[in-house]
C-alpha cells in the first residue's frame, strides 16, 4: 500500500507524543454515531431480482438447446476449510417459447405470470432478432422503473399468498380433527 500520513498530521503526533496516549485522541472528533445500515428498498430488490431474471433468459437464447445456465457457488473446502468459489449449473425455466414461426415470452416473477396489460400477459416477437431486442427493451424500463407498479402488485399478491397458508397451517394445529373442506380457501 502507497499510502502516507501528511506532514502537518506527522507534526501533530510528534508534538503530543511526549505528553501521552490521551492527548493524540483528543485531536480526534470523536461521535457516538453507528454506522448506516443499506436501506434495502424491496421495490429496488424485486427490480433486481426481474433484471437478473431477464439477463438469464438473454443467456437462454444464445443456448437453444439447454435449460442449464453456470451459476459461481460459494462453498467451503473440506480439506482446507477456507471458502471457494465452484462452477455448478443452474436450472432455469425458459420464459419464451417458438410457434408457427413466431416467438411468444411471458414474463415471470417466480412462478407468477407478469400482467403487461390488464387481462394481457404474453408478447409476440416475429422472430429471434426480435425477441432479443424485446428483453433488452424490457431490461432497459425495469432499470427505469417503468415496471415497479407490476412488481408492487405481484409482491403484494404473493405476500399475501403466504399469510393465508401461514394461517390455515395455524388452524390446522389448534383445530386437527376438524374437517379438511373448512380449509380449502
């Protein structure tokens, strides 16, 4: 490392050396102020999450005939016990798919089918040129923002998915010989 202290710093140390440890930290601004924590926003998080997605299926097309994608691991050496780096492959499930010709895509949050429009879920491209220059137009308005409503509703949605299996699964303790037909909503 090429870092240096500066010289009026040099001569502040020097000068307070002889007087004891006490007085070097009382040059210092001290505060009692933590270090920030990142806010994670989810809306940034599920934004991110869309565009890794996108990226993944950008790399799907330059491989038609594979659903594997290379994925970097972290793992630890059994031998030595330190933390590597492996190479593992990674399903994904293809978000396009080719028809009379003609490429159609779904975009997808998880499982979730994203609504473009209302009741309008797939996108027809004419051909593989076109369905590139789609994700990337797709990948340029979710870096935007243009798509954080969609993501909002989805999260939301899902969210909510889980509350309601969360709370039938807590019915089932306190109600177990309860008829199953109560529990299918």
């Amino acid at each position: 490392m090429d870092l240096k202290m500066s010289d009026s710093a040099k001569e502040e140390v020097n000068r307070k050396r002889g007087t004891g440890f006490d007085r070097i930290l009382d040059g210092l601004k001290v505060l009692s102020k933590p270090k920030p924590q990142p806010h994670l926003n989810p809306i940034h998080l599920r934004r991110e999450k869309l565009i890794s997605n996108i990226e993944n299926q950008l790399e799907l097309i330059e491989k038609p005939n594979s659903i594997y994608l290379k994925k970097i691991k972290r793992v630890r050496d059994s031998e030595t016990g330190r933390m590597k780096e492996v190479e593992v492959d990674k399903r994904v499930s293809r978000w396009f798919w080719e028809e009379h010709g003609k490429f159609y895509f779904q975009i997808k949050y998880g499982s979730t089918v994203v609504e473009i429009k209302k009741g309008k879920s797939t996108i027809e491209c004419k051909d593989k040129q076109d369905l590139i220059d789609t994700l990337f137009k797709l990948r340029e308005s979710c870096e935007n923002g243009e798509m954080d409503n969609m993501l909002q509703t989805i999260g939301s949605d899902i969210s909510k998915r889980f509350r309601w299996m969360n709370i039938r699964k807590n019915l089932k303790w306190f109600f177990p010989y309860t008829s199953n037909i109560i529990f299918n909503f």
